[in-house]
C-alpha cells in the first residue's frame, strides 16, 4: 500500500496540549488508497525536520498549530528565516537568519492548496488557504522538509482550540484525501496515454508526451503560482485529441479521461483551454492567458528544439513521404522561430541550446549538400 507521513508537534510554550496533536490522533488509519504514517515531533528547530526526513512516504502532510486563526489553514510556502518570539522545546531562539545559508528564498508547496481550499468551502468546510506560515518552528520543518525531498510536502496549520480538533481532523483528512486523489488522477493520466497512443511513432505518442509532462513541470517549478495539477494534466492530454493523429471533436480523448476522475467541471473546461492553446498549426504567434497554459505551451515547444526535435521533425515526414528537403523546409517554417516565442524564462532558458543545436545542424545539412563550396 502506498504511504504519507502525517506529523504534528507537541506541545510548547508552557501549554498542556497541542492541537496539531489531537488533530492526529483522530486522523484515521487509511485516506483513500493510502495508509498513513503518523509522526508526533519536536518543537525545536532542525530536529523536528531531521526526524521527518527519516520516513519514507509518497507524500508528507505537516501540521502545526496557530494561536489567532479562526479555521484551518493550509500553507503556500515556507520562508528561508528563522526567528523566534519565543523559545524553541531545547531552548533555542534564533533571532533571525537563514534556515538554509544561501537557499532559496522560500520553498512552495506542489499541492494546489488554494484551488483545495477553494473546493472544499463549496463542500462547506471552513479552510482557507495562507501566505504566512511564520518563522517558528512549523515555517522551519516545512522549509526543510520541502526542500529536502522530491515528494509532495504540505503544511497545515489549525487554530490553537484543542476542544475543536475533532472539526479540525475530518478537515485535514477531507483535504489530504483530494491532494491525494489528485496525485492518482496523473498517474491515471500517464496509464491513459499510453493506452492512446500505442503503437504511434511519428513523433507524437508516449515518448513525445512524457518529455512534454517532465518538461511542464520543470519550468513549473520555477512558477509558484502554477497550479501543478493543471499543468499535469494539460501537458499529458496535450495530444489526446491532435487531429494529426485522431478524428475526434471538442477534445473527446481527453474529456473521456477528465469526466471519469474527481475533477470539477471548470478545472476540466480549464485544462481543455490549455490543451487547444498548445498546437502551433492552429495558434501560431498567439499566447495562452494563464501562467499553466503558458507553461504547457513551452513545454511542448521545447519538444520541438534540439536533438529530439530533429528526429521527430524526420520521422514525421518519413512516416508521410516526405522527402527530407521538405522536412527541412519545417525547420525555416516553425522550429527557428520557437525561441522567440517561450512564454516563461525557464522556457527561454531551456531553448537557448536548443535552438542553437538546430543552427549548427542546418549549417553542417548546408556544408553536406554542396561538399565542395
């Protein structure tokens, strides 16, 4: 069975109890298809992260308590400081500095938790989402923990009402239980393209779309705001309807996938958006409205560039009976002026050496062609 880490702190600051913890220990055993892992830590910088990092899981959910909020609060991102107003449980009080000497800024969760936190009001679950996990110990595992493995990591804070931790629990588990879900749903999607897409070789099945997955979610990673999920399954869906390849109208592959997973309607109408603002043929110049379609638009374009776009560019027109002439032709058409169209600056970046290995190769087709000039 696969596993998540849920850890909560005990307590500090001279109280009796830790809502955190009373929160996990009403968590139940099992959420969804995964077992989970409880861990009660430290308050006491480092070491709580320290231990955390000794535990295997798929996924680690942080809970932590925070006197003067009113409901459960999720956390988008920890920052790279320490600062206490008060003692840690070892007597620690860091006045200020980095966590990490020299890291990054801040660490952002992968979990979409604004559009979770969005959902689960209209289900009726008091839960929104924060900016600010403060200094303390809970902002100091988080960031340590995020940055210190590659699985999804989340911090949730609830408020510091012990009397109200049974309320607090079916919230955190509701919320685990979509983030979680959401994870299965891409892995879901990465089973469905390859069933699509079977048998394709022309530049555009499986292999095409999983450098197109990996690179989405590169440049997401230097996009806080992203919402993974969207671009996940943007990027895999991309060419679940490419007329190239399929006779199918208003993306029926890929609403086929969205209406059978726990998406809400307006995230799967969002996602097609992505999908049909993806092709050059059909957008050309034009640039997607939202920072995920503008990710999965680079991702798909870097494909494109490079090595990889050589050999596609050829086994495409082979596949149709091209003569290499003409695929040549595609370079000049849309692969040279792909660089000039990246959205993001990881986009740009990426495609600086791809663009570059497309020039050289054009330049030794050129020299090959005419040996004697």
């Amino acid at each position: 069975m696969r596993t998540i880490l849920v850890t909560a702190f005990e307590p500090f600051g001279g109280k009796e109890l830790n809502t955190s913890a009373e929160v996990l220990r009403r968590l139940p055993d099992t959420i969804g298809e995964y077992g989970v892992r409880k861990k009660l830590l430290p308050v006491v910088f480092g070491r709580a992260a320290e231990i955390a990092a000794g535990e295997t899981a798929d996924a680690v959910f942080l809970l932590g308590e925070a006197g003067g909020r009113d409901m459960v609060t999720p956390e988008t991102r920890a920052v790279n400081r320490r600062e206490a107003r008060i003692p840690d449980n070892d007597g620690n009080r860091p006045a200020g500095g980095e966590i990490i000497p020299g890291g990054p800024k801040a660490y952002y969760t992968r979990i979409p938790v604004r559009r979770i936190a969005e959902r689960m009001r209209g289900e009726g679950y008091a839960v929104a989402a924060s900016e600010d996990a403060g200094t303390y110990v809970c902002n100091d595992t988080f960031y340590l923990t995020g940055t210190g493995r590659p699985e999804p990591v989340a911090f949730i804070h609830c408020p510091a009402e012990g009397e109200k931790a049974p309320a607090y629990a079916e919230t955190i588990r509701r919320f685990i239980e979509i983030a979680m879900a959401e994870e299965k749903t891409v892995r879901d999607a990465q089973a469905y393209i390859r069933e699509l897409f079977r048998g394709n070789a022309d530049g555009h099945g499986t292999d095409h779309t999983m450098r197109v997955f990996r690179n989405a979610l590169l440049i997401a990673d230097t996009e806080p705001d992203a919402d993974r999920l969207i671009v996940s399954l943007g990027a895999l869906l991309h060419d679940a309807d490419d007329p190239k390849i399929f006779r199918t109208e208003n993306n029926a592959n890929a609403r086929r996938f969205l209406e059978g997973e726990d998406i809400l309607p307006e995230t799967a109408e969002e996602i097609c958006r992505i999908i049909n603002g993806v092709s050059f043929s059909k957008n050309g110049d034009r640039r997607p409205g939202i920072t995920e379609g503008k990710i999965v638009q680079d991702a798909d374009r870097l494909d494109a560039l490079g090595a990889i776009g050589i050999a596609r560019t050829f086994a495409y027109g082979g596949k149709h009976g091209r003569a290499p002439e003409d695929s040549i032709a595609h370079f000049h058409e849309k692969l040279l002026r792909l660089k000039n169209l990246m959205n993001t600056a990881k986009g740009r970046e990426m495609a600086e050496s791809r663009h570059a290995f497309l020039e050289t190769f054009l330049k030794e087709w050129d020299r090959e062609q005419d040996p004697g000039k």
